[in-house]
C-alpha cells in the first residue's frame, strides 16, 4: 500500500471522525492534513465542518475542529 492509498469510503471516514465522543460533547478533535487530503479531501472535509456548525482551524500539520458552534476566541 503507498503512502496515498485510500483506506476507507469517503462517507465511512466521515461518519467515524464524527462520531467520536469529543464531537457529541462539544470536545475537539484533529486530523492531520495529509490524512485528510488522502481520505476525503479538504473541500469536503471542510464542508462537512462547516455542515455541523463547528469551527476549523488549521494549525502546523494539524486541522483542528472546534465541535460546538459557540464563539471562539483566540487569545494569543
């Protein structure tokens, strides 16, 4: 298997990154960007995101997901 081989079903991926217990208690949760690129691919994971109301961040190799659709402040 290569480095880019897909290893899930697109929609399969989706439903087990939000079905994490973070997701149901407002938590948060990250992905690296590479895994997501590889899986699903940013637009539709951002879609998804932006579906749910939460927020995305995308920090170092990392995107993070804020899973509540309350204000976020970034403080520094």
């Amino acid at each position: 298997m290569t480095e880019m081989t897909r290893i899930t079903a697109p929609d399969a991926w989706i439903d087990q990154v939000f079905a994490a217990k973070s997701v149901r208690t407002g938590g948060v949760i990250r992905r690296r960007i590479d895994w997501v690129d590889r899986e699903i691919g940013r637009a539709r994971f951002e879609e998804e995101v932006r579906k749910r109301g939460f927020h995305l961040i995308e920090t170092g190799w990392h995107l993070v997901i804020i899973c509540h659709p309350g204000a976020v402040r970034l403080l520094f």
